[in-house]
C-alpha cells in the first residue's frame, strides 16, 4: 500500500488564514506551509477532512469520500473501506472517528477522520500496515493502539492534522522523535517499504532514562506524560500523598491528585510507594516517575534526617543522614543499571529565593545533589520553563 499525503496540516492548513497565533506566525516567517490534511491511497482513493463530513471528495471509483467509507458497507475500485467510531463522539455526522481501509493486496490503513478525532477499531481488528493519526489532539491513543496489537513494530505510523496546536515544526518534530511517529510533509508518500524516510518503531529496546526538571506548575509533568504517551506498557509511580488521607485531608493537595489521575491514560497502572530503587530493577516496560522532590520528602521523613547532619560523632543526626545518604545510593544505583525506559519529573529548587528555615535549606540542597547525580545518569534531561522545554 502506498498513500501520498497531499496536505498534512490542520482542517484549515498550518498556518491557518488569518491567524495571528504565535504558532502560525511562526509558520510564516520560516516559509514553512502544510495544507489541509488529505491523503491519497494508491492514486485511487481520496480521503481528507471534507470527506468526513460527506460534502466532497470523489474517487477514482466516482463515489463519494462518505460513500466510499462505507455507509453501505460497499467496496470501492477493490477496496474494502469501513467507518471507525470515535471514542471522543463529538456529534461528528455518524459518530466517524476515522477509516479503515483495506487494499486489494491485503494492505491496512487506519486514518483519522479530522482534527480531534480519536478513531476506535472493534474488536478483532487486525493490525494496521499504516497509521495516520491526530497525535496532537490525543497523543495517548497511540499506546493504546500498540497495547491492543493494531499497531506493531511493522506498522508505518505517521502524523496527520499537524496544526497550531503544537508551538512550531521542531517541537513537533521532537514529540515525534520520542512517540516513534514519522512526520511527513505534503507531497510525501508513506509506504510499507522500510527506509531511512519510514523509521519504524522498535519499541523500547533497553534503558532509556529521562530527567524532567522544572519549577512549580512549569508544565513539567505533562510533559512526561506526553513524552510516554506511545508506550504501550506504562506503570506510573506515584511518590506523595495519594488522596485524602495521605495528606491528612489538604483538600488543595486532593485535588492536585485528581487532577493529574484524570489526565493520564486510563490503562497505566498506579504504583504509590517510596521504593523507587525496587521499582526501577524489576521494571521493564515504560516508567513514570512523578516525582523525585515528592519520594525525597517522604524519605527525610522515614528517615528522621529533617534536622540535618550532625556537627560531631554520637549525635542522633549521624544515624539519620547515613540513613538518607544510603537511601539515595540505592535509587541511584539502581537508576543506573535499570532495564526499562524510565522519566522522571524532578522540582528545580535552586533559582528562587534561599527558604528561610533550616530544614527547607536542607531539602533545597539534597534535592539539588540529587538531581546531579540522576542527570549524570541520564540519556537525556530536560528544563521545562513556563511550559516550554529546553534540552540540557
């Protein structure tokens, strides 16, 4: 199967006409344009936004993109083409959440219908050999698709819809990097063919560690989140107070809680514990680790070591900062030699103003040697500042 993306922006192109967001004019003054998403299968079948609501799109067969993609139930010029419920129902005409289409050499495609567009195949689908999907709108579908085996190591899966949703090309270029997603431009043909153009995805082939830092409410933890959202297997470790009894009834903390539980995807499991370096040695799937500063506080706290280290022999501190110091050998150690891709949100605490009592002092600075050593041992660590990320 072979599909020509004709235009790969949004359901008005990237930059969108007479949009004055910083996105488009980003666009503009790079001279980097993408028309409205519609791609061509074979050179025989058209699919593309006006298709989805019926109005347009003839194919070589003379229907229609809507009769085409199976209100009857029809084959058209030998493809098998049947509607995809969306998962997402936003009242678009049939519920159509995408296509999936079936050549007459056995080549599957799934395409989302439009932007926002979550398509959800049945129930003994079979995999798809291409994927054009709105990872924007919801990156998380793609790991569901890979958990339920629609989407393998040998589908081509691609981005479609690509629009001002996103600040500008090489930001989506690197949410692609780590979602395993190609990126194609208009024009591009995206074949079941392996090459350097059609990377497949491998999967997560060994350690892979990845060090999110930030500040308070920087956007750091949704960036971890949108980092995993490919994986199919993700076990979220979950560091602080869990709900209203963890945190003795702080009804501003219950609602932090709730609020990152209803944005993550409903299928990663929930890990609540402070035994990061046990975690870390038998994972070997995908791991969030969310967060660092939330697992230290616990731990000063399980080890009595608020009071910071003793200034001779024999004091009770010693006992409690050999404690701590052993605590933190073990995560890291282990950080070091896992088996599993593991991202890991950390609170930057070293660029505000010096806390004014000793123990947050002492927080402050075990935190920052902490996450040294975890950067250290990092592929990759990331500085998200008012939710952009800067690589580091």
């Amino acid at each position: 199967m072979r599909v020509v993306t004709v235009g790969t922006g949004g359901a008005a192109g990237w930059p969108e006409p007479g949009c004055r967001c910083a996105s488009c004019r980003r666009q503009l003054l790079d001279g980097s344009a993408r028309g409205q998403s519609t791609i061509v299968v074979d050179d025989v079948m058209r699919l593309g936004v006006e298709d989805a609501a019926g109005t347009t799109g003839a194919d070589a067969a003379g229907t229609t993109g809507a009769d085409a993609a199976g209100t009857t139930g029809a084959d058209a010029a030998g493809y098998r083409v049947r509607r995809v419920a969306d998962a997402r129902d936003t009242g678009a005409p049939g519920g159509l959440g995408g296509w999936d289409v079936t050549g007459p050499d056995g080549g599957r495609l799934l395409y989302a219908a439009r932007p926002g567009a979550v398509p959800v195949p049945p129930e003994g689908t079979a995999a798809y050999d291409i994927a054009l999907l709105d990872l924007l709108g919801e990156p998380a579908q793609l790991g569901l698709l890979r958990a339920r085996g629609l989407i393998t190591a040998g589908t081509v899966t691609a981005v479609a819809f690509a629009d001002h949703r996103v600040p500008s090309e090489g930001e989506l270029e690197r949410r692609c990097g780590f979602w395993g997603a190609a990126l194609p431009r208009d024009g591009d043909a995206v074949t079941t063919v392996r090459s350097e153009e059609n990377k497949l995805w491998p999967g997560v082939g060994g350690p892979w560690r990845v060090l999110v830092l930030g500040g308070a409410r920087s956007g750091k933890s949704e960036r971890a989140e949108l980092r995993l959202a490919g994986e199919p297997d993700v076990t979220y470790v979950a560091t602080g107070p869990s709900g209203e009894a963890g945190s003795a009834g702080d009804p501003e903390w219950v609602a932090r809680v709730a609020a990152h539980r209803a944005r993550r995807p409903s299928w990663w499991r929930t890990v609540e514990t402070t035994d990061l370096a046990g975690v870390l040695r038998e994972a070997r799937g995908a791991v969030l680790i969310d967060g660092i500063g939330t697992w230290l506080a616990a731990v000063m706290d399980e080890c009595g070591a608020w009071d910071g280290p003793a200034e001779a022999a024999g004091r009770p501190e010693a006992g409690s900062a050999a404690r701590l110091a052993e605590r933190i050998a073990r995560l890291v150690g282990a950080w070091r030699q896992t088996g599993a891709h593991v991202v890991a949100v950390s609170d930057e605490t070293g660029l505000g103003v010096v806390p004014g009592t000793r123990a947050g002092r002492l927080f402050r600075d075990e935190l920052g040697r902490l996450n040294r050593l975890l950067a250290a041992e990092s592929e990759e660590t990331e500085l998200v500042v008012a939710g952009r990320t800067l690589p580091l």
